[in-house]
C-alpha cells in the first residue's frame, strides 16, 4: 500500500475515533457519584483475580481482609495505571509534535492526552476516595520510565501501551457489571472502558501501519523494547498493599509471585493482545522469554 494510501486511511479511522469522542464520552465529576458511602461487604475487585488468591496467607485471612485487601490492591492498580497514563501522555505529545495538526490523525492523538489526563485525575480521585497509602511503581521502574518515556518511538511504543491498557481493560470489563464490587468502582471503570476501546483501536492500527516494511533488525529491536515495556504489568501490585491486613510486604510479594491463580490470571490478563502482537512479528526471538517472565504468556 502506497505512503498517501496509509495516511489517508489512517486519518479515516481517526475522523471516525472523534466522532465517538464527541459521542461516547464522559465527565467523572459528574458521572461518578464520589460522595456515595462505601457499601459495606462488597468487595473492590473479584477475589479470584487478586494477587494473593488460593495460597495460604489468603486462607489465613478473614472475610474482612479479603475484602480490606481488595480495596488496596486495586488502589495500587489504579495507581500504577495513573502513573502509566503521565508516561503515555508524554510519549503521545511527542507522537503529535511532528504531525500535521490539520489532520484528523494529529486532532485525536490531542484528544486521546486530553481522555487520559481526566482518566489519570479520575484514579487519582478513586485512591483519595478509597483512603489508602500511596501505592506505585518502584524506583527502579520510575527511573527507567523517565528515558522510556523521553525516547521510546515506532510500534514498540504503541504495544507497550496496548499492554498496559488491554491487561487493564480485560480485568475493569470482569468487574463494571458485577453487582458483587463496589458501585464506585464499577462507575469508574466503565468510563475507562468506553472510553479506552477507541485508544486502543488507535494504538493496533498504528502498529500494523509501523510494522509495515520495518526491516530485520528494526523488529528485533522493536521486539525487545515491547518485551522491556510489558513488564508495566509486573508492577501492578505494589508489595504495600499487604501491610494492609498485617502481612509482611516481602513475604507477601514471594507468595504472589510463587501462587499459579496469580499467574492464571497475568495469562487472563493478556488473552486479547498477545496473539495480535505475535501475529504482528513483536512478539517472539530471545526477547519472548520476558513475556515469559512477567507470566503473561
């Protein structure tokens, strides 16, 4: 396909991405009752997709610190998704600093920083409402993001970003109709849903368009960056979240990490976007063994 055909295309499916924009967003100041009490025995996330479901510290625990522990763990996740959405606002700024702004193309890449900048203050509000610590990545990861965030280009960056948000997708789509989780957090999640499934179609079309024509060596680089960039998913869980029921934060993060529900459900997580990545050639050679590492494949 020639270059003007690609562009042209790509501005036809951003022309369609604005107009449900216009259409399907939403405003959580006014969409998310946040003065609303927390409703007592009902859980923040489904038990079994916590971190430390089926092993003995879960066991251990009383119905109450299930349900105390749901609250932080998906605090933390929230979190960390907020601090993912201040890195990918800076890597789509960029993105957008070399477009045409006359573009439809440029003009939803605007609008996609403007939805993740109210997405990032709407986890921010959640954690606040919720009462928990401040949860999020270590320092190791922070500090890499810093150049990752300064650097990262191509399709590699896309896929980080479609790991990043369709594990996430996949875990807020299990909870924003189940009665059983707390309305606040349903609330929450449906606007991040709606509103993240035209991110994503964004981010897959510009892969397969980056993809195109990228030589040997530029997919293995490509590969090992998005094998770098998945490991977002490894920090989803900040050990802290532990302490919360009385479990020690290391003692905690080694069952976690040793517990296969746990792993099941990184798997869960990533159903959706692994076989897009491997059919688009960003997934495989050496770097797959860090797929492998962060359980997501």
């Amino acid at each position: 396909m020639a270059r003007t055909e690609r562009i042209r295309d790509r501005d036809t499916t951003a022309a369609r991405l604005l107009g449900s924009s216009v259409r399907n967003s939403y405003d959580p100041d006014l969409d998310v009752d946040w003065a609303a009490p927390l409703v007592d025995g009902k859980f923040f996330m489904p038990p079994e997709r916590m971190s430390l479901y089926g092993t003995a510290l879960w066991d251990g625990l009383s119905p109450e610190q299930r349900i105390e522990l749901s609250k932080h763990e998906i605090a933390s996740i929230m979190s960390v998704g907020l601090w993912f959405e201040i890195v990918l606002i800076q890597m789509l700024t960029r993105y957008a600093y070399n477009l045409d702004p006359r573009t439809a193309h440029a003009q939803y890449a605007l609008t996609e920083i403007g939805d993740e900048t109210r997405h990032s203050i709407m986890f921010a509000r959640t954690a606040e409402r919720l009462g928990v610590p401040r949860y999020g990545v270590p320092k190791a990861i922070h500090s890499v993001a810093k150049v990752y965030a300064a650097t990262a280009g191509g399709p590699s960056m896309f896929a980080s970003v479609l790991v990043a948000e369709e594990t996430t997708d996949r875990l807020q789509r299990s909870m924003m109709d189940d009665e059983d989780i707390q309305p606040l957090i349903r609330a929450v999640n449906k606007i991040h849903v709606v509103e993240e499934a035209r991110h994503v179609r964004f981010a897959r079309e510009e892969v397969s368009r980056l993809m195109d024509g990228l030589s040997a060596a530029g997919r293995r680089w490509h590969r090992a960056s998005a094998a770098v960039g998945a490991g977002v998913v490894d920090a989803l869980v900040d050990p802290r979240v532990y302490r919360s029921v009385g479990i020690n934060a290391s003692e905690g993060r080694r069952a976690a990490l040793a517990n296969p529900h746990f792993h099941a459900t990184r798997r869960w997580m990533a159903e959706k976007i692994v076989p897009f990545l491997r059919e688009e050639g960003l997934i495989g050679g050496r770097s797959e063994a860090l797929w492998r590492r962060f359980r997501l494949i």
